[in-house]
C-alpha cells in the first residue's frame, strides 16, 4: 500500500515510519511521497535524506481551504497515494479530502482521545493536571482528533513534568505505535465497526489480545 505522509514539523514521526520501512516493519506499506504545509518543517529534511520524493503545498498560497485541499490532493495522486497518515499536521482537512480516502486517513495525536484533542495536547495534561496521558493513533473524520481510535498507549505524567518533557515521552510510545498502526493497516487488519476499531490478527497468527497484535 502506497503512503502519503502528511507532515507540518520536525518529522520524529516520519522517521520512525522511514526507520521501520528500512527494517522492513511497514511492508506492506511503503511511503510514496511526504507531502508539507510548511516550506519550513525540518520533516523535509528528513524525507529527502531518505530519499523520498516531497512535495511542499503551502496553505498560505492558497485563497481557501478547498483550493488548498485540491493540491495537497494532486501531489498525493502524482504519487499514487492510496492511503494518508498524519505525521503531525496541523491542518484541520474538510469532508470532501476526508471522502477521497474512506478510512484510509490516519492520524497520531499525543493524548489519550477524546481528551486534549487540538493543540498543544501534553501543555493541556499537565495543566489540567491528569496523572496519566498517552498517544492515539485514530482514523480521520470529519471532526478535530474525533475519529474511530485504533490504538492507544499510556504514558504516566511525572511530578516533575513540563510539557516539553511529557511530549518526549509520549513521542517514545508514538515511534513505535505509528509504523505498527501503519504497517497494520496495509495488511488490512483493521476493520471498522462503528467507532468500533477491531484489529484483526495477521494470517497464520493466533488470535491474541488486540494491543498484542501491533
Ligand atoms: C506529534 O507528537 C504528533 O502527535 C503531534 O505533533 C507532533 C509532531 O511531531 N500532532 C498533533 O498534535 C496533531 N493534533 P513530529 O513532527 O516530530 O512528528
């Protein structure tokens, strides 16, 4: 399966995806294009020192979100995207990107869902003061962070805990989490029943708890 990774910033995420292509934990998955907002995000670097083919589709040259959509959509198709993950972008994207890959749209998010959805996820835990927080890694709706939540991992909040340093954390969980949500899903393991996510085990496997099947 064909990836298109959509990206706004530094690219921890992408690398991870790019280490496990390497190591072959994304076949059969394969990142096809990494697509920015930014001219700027150092995600870029990343892609290009791999290899892969980027694209920079700035939404301020853009006089709407449609027109913003339509090229992020033609650079996905120049490359035969046939499934988007969200390696931190920060664009919220409209019903009709979202209908152009029915629950082939990923994203990772550093909360546990539906908690802190929007920016700045681990600033809002340790403000609120939660003593548990995490990652999920869900498929894309119509909403912001609202969609069927495929996976999740626990990260405790430490009393000494800023939000930088829980981000960190969070981000050790979501290196792993990412590429094996990724890889799972090119291999067709996720079946969506309602907001019901039900990761199926690979052929040949035997049936397990569903947090050991990624
Ligand atoms: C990631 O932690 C991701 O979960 C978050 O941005 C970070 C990007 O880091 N995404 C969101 O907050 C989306 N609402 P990276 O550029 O190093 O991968």
């Amino acid at each position: 399966m064909r990836l298109g990774v959509l990206v706004s910033g530094r690219g921890s995420n992408l690398a991870a995806l790019l280490a496990a292509e390497a190591t072959g934990r994304l076949a059969p998955a394969e990142i096809a294009v990494v697509v920015s907002n930014r001219p700027d995000a150092g995600a870029l670097e990343v892609a290009r020192a791999a290899g892969k083919p980027v694209a920079v589709v700035d939404h301020r040259d853009f006089a709407d979100r449609d027109r913003f959509e339509h090229a992020l959509l033609a650079a996905l198709a120049t490359h035969d995207a046939e499934a988007v993950i969200l390696a931190g972008f920060m664009r919220v994207l409209t019903p009709t990107f979202v209908a152009a890959f029915p629950l082939r749209i990923v994203n990772t998010h550093p909360s546990l869902l539906p908690a802190f959805p929007g920016h700045d996820a681990p600033a809002q835990a340790v403000a609120h003061g939660v003593k548990v927080a995490g990652v999920t890694v869900h498929f894309v709706d119509t909403g912001v962070d609202t969609g069927p939540i495929i996976a999740q991992r626990a990260v405790p909040v430490l009393a000494t805990d800023d939000a930088a340093a829980l981000h960190r954390r969070i981000q050790v969980e979501e290196h792993r989490l990412l590429p094996a949500v990724a890889r799972a899903l090119a291999q067709g393991r996720l079946v969506c029943e309602g907001r019901t996510v039900v990761i199926r085990a690979a052929p040949g496997a035997a049936d397990a708890d569903a947090d050991q099947l990624l």
